[in-house]
C-alpha cells in the first residue's frame, strides 16, 4: 500500500474487501487473509484476542511472512493485516447493532401486544364499574359520554404504559432472552483433516491450509517457534 492511501476508506463486506484487495494490492485476498490468520492463529482457539492487536499483529505477521511471499509484494503485509483487523472490528460493531436493534424492536412488539390485552381486560373489567359509578352520579347521558371520549382511550394508554414500562425493565435487567433458535434450514458440512484424522464442521476448517483451525494453529506456532 502507498503512504498516502486514505486509511479512512470503508470496506463493510466481504465482496467490496476482496476487490479492494485486488485494486490495492494485486494480489489474492486468499493469500492477504493467510498473512493474518497464520499470524494470530497461533495461539489456538484464543488466537482472536491477537486478530484484534492492532499495534501487534501486523508485524508479527511481516516478520513471519516477509521470505514467503514474492518481494513486490512484501511491502503491502502490514496493511493488509490492518486492513483485515479494522474490517473484522467493523463487522463486530455492525453485528452488535443489528442485535440491539433487533432485541429493541422484538421488545415494542411484545409491549404492544400486552399492552392490548391488558387494555382488552381494562375494558371488561374495570371500565364498565367506572361507567356505573359515574352514572350513578350524574346523567346516565352525560356517564356514557364519558365512557366513550375518556374511558375507552385512557385504558388503552395506561395499559400500554404499563406494559412498556414492565419490558423495559426487563431488557435493562437482562432477564430478556435473545432468540437464540438457529435457522432451520442452515446446513454445516463436515470435512476430514489429513494431518490428525479428525473430523470437524465449517467453522473450524481453513480452506485455505485444507485443515482443521487447531492444526494450522499448532502448524504456525511452531514456525513461530512458540
């Protein structure tokens, strides 16, 4: 990368991250992503805690990777790696909104819909006692206006304050569960590692080492000579 490229440039997927990489770089994203992952892998299933070391990674990963890679492109290692880091931190914060925003809209539908029964038992209930007692005060006309302009409404409005007010709580106590059912059609392939015979599910294989994480990792500590 040159010195005056705009460090500020948004990458927020994947696709746009792989072209930036080919525009920048003229190289494979395959082969920048390995500049990191063989980095921080190193540590095993903790290596995310180095993904994030923006200050660390990034020459960690051109000591380990600068006699790997053809020498025109030795240059481009630590921004790559940045580039990586602040994608993923990127992800991360977008990831953490949209669950904020789902938990705060899946909080006012269910706010909504207790507050209409309680405004429906409101209305069976409590309403038509305060009808009588007012009719029996003033005119039966005059108690069933009442009824209609005031009653009606306001049990609907205090019912959903309740409510709302009963979520509300709930959320900022943490007693709000997250639905944490998984897709029903998600399907996860299986794959073979060639190096220990184990067979692990998509998340713990690297497709670009052809090997499950947790080999490339003890691979990677070891020519880090940890």
């Amino acid at each position: 990368m040159t010195e005056d490229f705009d460090r500020d440039i948004k990458v927020p997927s994947r696709r746009e991250h792989i072209e930036h990489c080919k525009d920048l770089y003229g190289y494979g994203f395959e082969k920048i992503h390995k500049w990191m992952d063989g980095t921080v892998k190193s540590r095993g299933p903790s290596h995310r805690v180095d993904r994030h070391d923006i200050d660390k990674t990034p020459d960690k990963a051109y000591d380990i990777f600068k006699d790997k890679v053809p020498e025109q492109y030795r240059k481009y290692i630590k921004d790559a790696v940045k580039d990586h880091i602040e994608l993923d931190n990127r992800k991360g914060e977008v990831s953490s909104k949209k669950d904020d925003e789902r938990i705060g809209e899946k909080s006012l539908r269910q706010a909504m819909c207790g507050g209409l029964k309680m405004a429906f038992v409101t209305l069976i209930g409590i309403v038509p006692l305060a009808y009588f007692f007012i009719s029996a005060l003033v005119d039966v006309s005059v108690g069933l206006y009442i009824f209609l302009i005031v009653g009606i409404p306001a049990s609907f409005f205090f019912s959903f304050l309740l409510k709302w007010n009963e979520e509300k709580k709930s959320l900022e106590s943490g007693e709000f569960e997250r639905d944490k059912e998984e897709p029903k059609n998600r399907k996860s392939s299986l794959h073979e590692c060639p190096n220990c015979g184990r067979t692990v599910p998509d998340w713990e294989w690297d497709e670009g080492e052809e090997m499950c994480d947790t080999c490339v990792a003890e691979d990677t500590h070891v020519a880090m000579g940890l």
